[in-house]
C-alpha cells in the first residue's frame, strides 16, 4: 500500500472546512493530519461537528502554529485552505514557507477568493483591500475541473459557489456561437452560503419561508464569472446577475438567459451540452428541469436547457458547500496528484433532504 498523502485543512471549523473534514475521512489516498482553526484549537471535531463524530471521533483542531509539527520531513502534503477571503493568501505564504524549509512536496487548493484572479490590481478593486501575496498569484490557477484540461501551476483557486454554477452553465454555451455573449443570470442559494457565523440575514425567522434578491448587479461573483467565462470560452462576456437568498440551508439554482443569433432549436442546445461535458463525471444535462434535492450534499451538477427559438435558458443546480466548495477542491486535488478525480467524490446525493 502506498503511503497515504497528508491533508491538511486550513479555517477547518466552518461549514466549508467542516465539508472538506467529511471527505478526507472517506477519501483512500488522503489521510487526515491535520483540522487546523485557531479558534477551536484543543477542541476536538466531533464537539463541532456532532455528524463527524463516527469517522473522527478522537481528532481535535490544532492551532495555525502547530499543524506543522504533525507532519513527517518530506512528506506529500495536499493543502486546503477554507480561510475566509482575504486572509487566505497570507496564511498559505506562510504554509509555502513552511513547507519549503521542512523538504515537504505540497499542493494547495484554496476555496477563498483569493486566487480566482491573476492581476493583483484586479482582486484588490473586487475585494477593497490589499492583496496578502500577490507574489503567488502566478502560482494558481482558476477554473472550474471541467474547463481546464490541464494545470501548469503547482496550485489552485477554486471558483465561488455561485461562480461554479453559473460558469457551468454558460461556457458550452458561449463556446457554441448561438447566443450573444452578454448572459442574464438569477441565482438563488441557500443560508450555508453565509457561513457559520450568525448573521441579520441568515437568521431563521428571516430566513424561513423567505425569499429575496440582494446585491443586484452589484455582487462580486459577477466580475469573477465575467473574467473566468471569458478565459474558458475566448469570447469577452458581460454578466448581469442578481443572487437571492433561499429558504433552505444547501444547494444552489442558477437561472441564465441569453438572446440567440438566430432561431435555435432544444436539440442543438442539447448537443452543445453533452457534447461539452461528455468526459465529465459530475455533469448531467437532464431533460426535465434540475432540482436541487437530486445534487444537495454531493459533486454533482445537473443542467437543463430550454428556448422559444430566440432565447435560451439553461439552468444549473450544485451543492454550494461542495461542487461549489469542498467537493470541487477535492476534485482539483485529486488531478494536481494525478489521481483520479472521481476519488472520494462519487457517493450518491441523499435525496429528501
């Protein structure tokens, strides 16, 4: 048996992190060496996270300061980062470091924003703030699994979850040349999409049996879905979108619009899509609507398209703390070991959720 390669998870107590603990446990070639949280450190996960309690039963968090001493000099070390953006970066120069002086072999996958963009002037217009290691920038890679083939850089920035949805259902598209390249997009998420810590707006009274559009236009996956579809396709995108606030916990449903060229008819859009996606695993084009109970707590996407002729509309739905989070970075680091990338991820969605 080959030696298991360590995983390390960074910001491990929120529910991205809590995610990425679930599928290290089930996952065959990484080993849990380390859930690292400075505000859990000596707690154990099972007290976090109770649904963790039969596959890491005697794992605690360890501090930022101390995850380093868990690993073996030399060892292959695959990196999650599930800090919050803007702090992510600095946190894994500090790893980068850490790791060279230690001979440790090591890939990163950071779930923040904080690699989605290759200029620096680019994040820090988005995000109002100064970048915390532009000099990694040229490191990463950004892309969702299914529209880059290959990666000529040590490590990676996985999308936003509503960036993953949207940016699956549109590149086929804008790759085929029917419809314009301005897209219309409406999403809605659920309240985990907020994080773990309380806020106005996650609040159940609010939440429950609740739905509202916020940042119209306005929000800042649109900027990164803009730079990130254009990248995919070779066509310079425009993208309006407007997310809203669902009331259920998980899951993402993405709505986008798009004027065609010319009449267009269901089994042209159809085979535009099995076409672009017939290698990937974690994409089904449906023929009925997709709904978010047949993806939720899985890597799946399903898509599902629809026209009058000289419209389009095609539909996505995700797990946002998965395919559009954890699941996607465990995908991504399955292919910088050159392991399969289905590995660890092909457990059904539950249903019924």
């Amino acid at each position: 048996m080959s030696t298991p390669i360590q995983a390390v998870v960074l910001g491990a107590s929120g529910y991205v992190g809590g995610e990425l603990l679930r599928l290290i446990s089930g996952h065959p070639d990484f080993e849990l060496a380390a859930a690292v949280s400075d505000s859990c450190a000596g707690k154990s996960v099972a007290e976090t996270f109770g649904h963790l309690s039969s596959v890491l039963a005697n794992v605690d968090f360890v501090a930022r300061a101390d995850w380093l001493a868990t690993i073996a000099e030399g060892s292959k070390v695959a990196l999650f980062s599930a800090a919050p953006h803007g702090a992510s970066a600095e946190i894994i120069a500090a790893a980068l470091g850490a790791a060279e002086a230690k001979r440790l072999v090591m890939h990163v996958v950071d779930s923040s924003a904080d690699f989605r963009y290759l200029e620096q002037s680019a994040w820090e217009s988005v995000y109002g703030a100064t970048h915390g290691a532009p000099e990694l920038l040229d490191q990463f890679s950004c892309a969702v699994p299914e529209h880059l083939d290959s990666v000529s850089t040590p490590h990676v920035g996985h999308p936003g979850c509503f960036a993953t949805a949207t940016l699956l259902a549109a590149v086929p598209l804008l790759q085929s040349g029917l419809t314009d390249a301005e897209i219309f997009v409406s999403g809605v998420t659920g309240s985990t999409g907020s994080g773990r810590s309380p806020q106005a707006g996650t609040h159940h009274p609010e939440r429950n049996s609740n739905l509202y559009a916020y940042k119209p236009l306005g929000h800042r996956h649109s900027p990164e879905v803009a730079s990130l579809a254009t990248a995919a396709s070779g066509r310079e995108t425009t993208v309006y979108f407007v997310p809203h606030s669902g009331p259920f916990a998980r899951g993402i449903h993405i709505t986008l619009q798009a004027k065609a060229k010319s009449p267009v008819s269901e089994d042209q859009l159809r085979d535009v899509y099995t076409s672009a996606y017939e290698n990937c695993p974690f994409i089904e084009v449906v023929s009925a609507t997709p709904k978010l109970k047949n993806v939720v707590a899985s890597n799946l996407c399903q898509i599902g398209i629809a026209t009058d002729g000289d419209s389009v509309v095609v539909m996505s739905t995700i797990d946002n703390l998965v395919k559009g989070a954890a699941g996607g970075a465990i995908q991504w680091m399955n292919r910088l070991w050159n392991l399969p990338e289905t590995t660890g991820l092909m457990a059904a969605a539950p249903g019924w959720t």
